[in-house]
C-alpha cells in the first residue's frame, strides 16, 4: 500500500511540474493525462505511454516499478 501512496504523490507532483511548465492551471485529480495531452504546447517523450506503463506496473515487481519511474524522471528532466 505504501507503493501505492508514493507513486500518487509522485504523479501529483510530476503533474503539477508538467502544468507550471505550460503556464496552464491543474484541472484537479481526474483526467490529467488527457487534459495535459491537450493542452500543453511541452510534454515530456512519450509522455502518455509512460504514465500508462506506470500505472500499469503498480501491481508489478517493485524493480519494473523503479525502471518506469526513472524513465518518466528523466524525459521530464530533458523538458526543464
């Protein structure tokens, strides 16, 4: 459950940067992929297939988790 809660906090974070970068406000909790998707002018590579493969690996071996999430760490690190 833990891994559950930290992988929400990190979403909302990584959200909450993708917004500010895009000068756009939050448009809350529920669908931020396809608010962002249309939205935003910067998004990071391969922006909605890593939020998929990561909510998808939630369930997964804590190692896939950790490998989807420095994925998404560093296409949003190539974008600031």
């Amino acid at each position: 459950m833990s891994v559950n809660h930290r992988i929400a906090a990190f979403i909302e974070s990584y959200f909450d940067i993708i917004f500010a970068i895009n000068e756009l406000t939050h448009p809350g909790e529920k669908r931020m992929i396809l608010y962002a998707k249309e939205h935003s002018k910067i998004l990071p590579k391969d922006f909605e297939e890593n939020m998929n493969e990561l909510l998808n690996s939630m369930g997964s071996t804590l190692e896939h988790v950790e490998n989807n999430l420095k994925n998404i760490i560093k296409n949003l690190e190539d974008i600031i």
